[in-house]
C-alpha cells in the first residue's frame, strides 16, 4: 500500500523558516484564473488537482528533466508546445502520482487529462499542458482524476485565495508552501514551486509555475527562461537524484517591450523559490551556498560546486556545524573538471580555513557557531580562470533516512 509521505511525523520534525506570504499569487496575474481542489489522488485528502486557465492564448517557455525516464506529462508537454509553438490556453497538475514510467497508459491518461480540460476551457488539446508529481510507476486513478478537474474549473477564480489553492494541490512531501513574488510599476511576477525530495534538477519530484503580466519580449522568452533556470532551479541540489518530472514554466499573459527591470524581476523570484526548495531538503536545517569562482570556465565551476554538493560527509559536516574544512577542499580535488589545486582558498561564513595549500589558525567554536544559521555561504576559489557558478544544497540529517526509506511501504 503506498503511504502519503506528507503524514509522516518525522517530516515536520525539522526546524521550518519563518515564512511571510508573498505579495502577490499566481491568482494576482491578469488574465489568469486559478484553482486547487481535492480529487482523493491523495490517501491523506489533501488537495491533489490544479488548474490554471487563461482568458486567451498567452506564451509560455519551459524547461523539463533530462531523465531519460522522463514522465508522460513531459513528454505530452513537449509534443504540445512543438504543435501550438509556446501558445496555450491552461495547465493541469495533479499531485500525489507522478505518471511516471506508466507506458502507453500513462502517455494516454496524460493526453486525455489535456482533451478534458480542453473541452471545458474550449481550446485544442495542444494548448494544454499537463505536469503531474508523487510516486513512481503507480496508474494514475483517472475516475478521480476526471472529477478533480470538473471541480477545479467549477472553482477557478482570480486573487490571493485561488493562488494559494492552486499551490497546496501540487505539493506532495512540501513541508510548508513555496511562492514568491516581484512588483514592478503597474505588472508583477508571481511564482510557486513544489520539491523537497528527489532534487537535482538538470533541465532545466520538481515543478515551477511562474507568471508576469509584465509586457514580454516573446522573441526572448525561451533564452531567458533557460538562463534564469540555470541559476535558479538548475544549481538547487538535494540528494543528487533528478527527478523523471521536473519542469519549470513561464507564463506571459502581455506582448510589448519589455520594462527594463523585468529580468532582473523574474531572476529575483526565481532564486527566491529555488532558495525555498533546498530549505526543504528532507529533514533539512539549512541551505548552504557554494560559491566556486577562479574555474577555467562557468560551466567548470558550477560542476565542482554540484561535486561539492554531493558529497554526504560535506552534506553532514553541514548538518553538525562542523567547520571540517578537509571534507570541501578535498571533494574540490575530486572534480574532474578541476585542472589544479595550486593556490585554492576555502572560506566558511567569510573566514578563510584553507590557503597556501594548508589550514588556516581560525576559532573553530565560533566558526561552529557562525554554521548554525539558516544560510552558510562556502567560498571555494581556484586559479585557472574567470570562470563561477552556484550551488544551493541542504544538510543531510537524521530525518532525510525516515522520511525516504519509508516513502512507499
């Protein structure tokens, strides 16, 4: 019997952030109307279906896995946008199934969630996309399924309310919801995410919906989405594991030039959720920032700092506050993609522990101290280049065992 994850105790035992909502919801986005309803998907009863419908066509961009067991939602989403060339109408999300390595069934079931939602809003199937989250290689129960989107469409509706709903429908092991938002002068970006396990995205269980009623360049919208997703959702680690059903959307409901602050916007809010994913990281306490500069290239640097990131002793040094400078410098010399380490310096919370090719004299009680924090910033600088990149990761505590080794039993 599979077991909803978000009822066991130990995942709320973690100290959780202090949260404040955001300022606006993806329901505050003219031109959208959303909605989160309660199909039964999940054993818990927590809600399971959402629904975001535009009042026209709007442009949308996206980033997915590169799983090679990528989901049918994604490879449903990519057909359709190859059809209707990034213009859709809605998306449908259900959460507590993955429909992930379901076969024929899966691709049928995801395509027929699309025609469905289609015939409400009165667009074409391909205007349609569908995102889909929780456990692997179970059938999705379509019965429910079909009712949760009747009632989502019942229920779509514009504000902060409805953008809440939609959220709390597409999260699964989430131990508090995930938004975040940007004003601009008369426009807003307005985000939410979902993930706390199963996280290492490289696509771009993780999923982003992100909308402006900015006026966008549509021209420029796909390069700025993969930029933005690169420093964003691309450099969150949490257990080295990316997921068969990560995808990252954009949604423009407005066409015009640009303000020029809009990237800038749409970066800020991005971070900001990625920054929520790695807090969530299972069993998490912390994020800590690996920040590699000094690489032969950026593309060199964001790999050490992943490498970095992927270690568990790393991952458990951060968990205990313990200042074991060994555990990063050396994980840096395991990099492939480092040519040298001649001159690197480490530094923890600001204070150099490592350089001229051995430890520094630093306070290992106040550097201790200094890691009890919710944010830890780890400096790791080479001397090959110019090149730097990013790594969000959490700690890796006691809770992270519990939580995942009885995800299914």
């Amino acid at each position: 019997m599979v077991r909803d994850v978000t009822d066991l105790s130990a995942r709320l035992h973690h100290p959780l952030p202090e949260l404040t909502p955001a300022s606006k919801t993806l329901g505050d986005i003219a031109g959208l109307r959303v909605a989160g309803v309660r199909a039964g998907i999940k054993a818990s009863g927590n809600p399971d279906v959402a629904l975001l419908v535009a009042d026209h066509a709007v442009d949308v961009a996206a980033v997915f896995t590169q799983n090679k067991f990528a989901a049918a939602p994604v490879i449903v989403c990519r057909e359709h946008l190859a059809k209707s060339g990034g213009r859709i109408r809605a998306i449908v999300v259900n959460s507590g199934n993955a429909n992930a390595c379901t076969g024929e069934e899966g691709l049928q079931n995801a395509r027929a969630m699309c025609a469905q939602v289609a015939r409400l809003v009165g667009c074409t199937p391909e205007e349609v996309l569908v995102a889909s989250t929780g456990v692997i290689g179970v059938p999705l129960p379509m019965e429910k399924v079909r009712g949760g989107i009747e009632a989502a469409f019942e229920a779509l509706a514009a504000g902060p309310e409805a953008g809440r709903a939609f959220l709390a429908a597409i999260q699964t092991t989430d131990a508090y919801p995930k938004e975040a938002a940007t004003l601009g002068e008369h426009w807003s970006v307005a985000g939410v995410c979902k993930g706390a396990g199963m996280i290492a995205p490289n696509m771009a269980t993780m999923l982003a919906f992100v909308a402006t009623d900015a006026p966008v360049e549509v021209s420029m919208l796909g390069d700025r989405v993969r930029h933005v997703a690169r420093g964003s959702f691309n450099a969150v680690h949490v257990d080295s594991h990316p997921s068969t059903n990560d995808s990252f959307f954009v949604i423009a409901t407005r066409r015009g030039p640009e303000p020029e602050s809009f990237a800038a916007a749409l970066e800020v809010t991005c971070k900001r959720l990625a920054w929520l994913i790695a807090r969530d990281g299972e069993g998490a306490t912390k994020v800590t920032t690996i920040h590699v500069t000094g690489a032969a290239s950026d593309e060199a640097a964001q790999a050490i700092a992943r490498r970095v990131a992927e270690s568990a002793l790393v991952r458990t040094a951060l968990f205990g506050n313990d200042p074991n400078w060994g555990r990063f410098v050396s994980q840096v010399g395991n990099a492939k993609e480092c040519g040298s380490i001649a001159g690197l310096v480490c530094k923890l919370q600001g204070v150099t522990v490592f350089e001229n090719d051995a430890p520094t004299t630093f306070d290992r009680a106040a550097a201790s101290k200094a890691m009890a924090s919710e944010d830890v910033l780890l400096e790791l600088r080479l001397t090959e280049g110019e090149g730097s990149g990013v790594v969000l990761t959490s700690d890796l505590g006691y809770r992270y065992v519990e939580v995942n080794a009885e995800y299914t039993t």
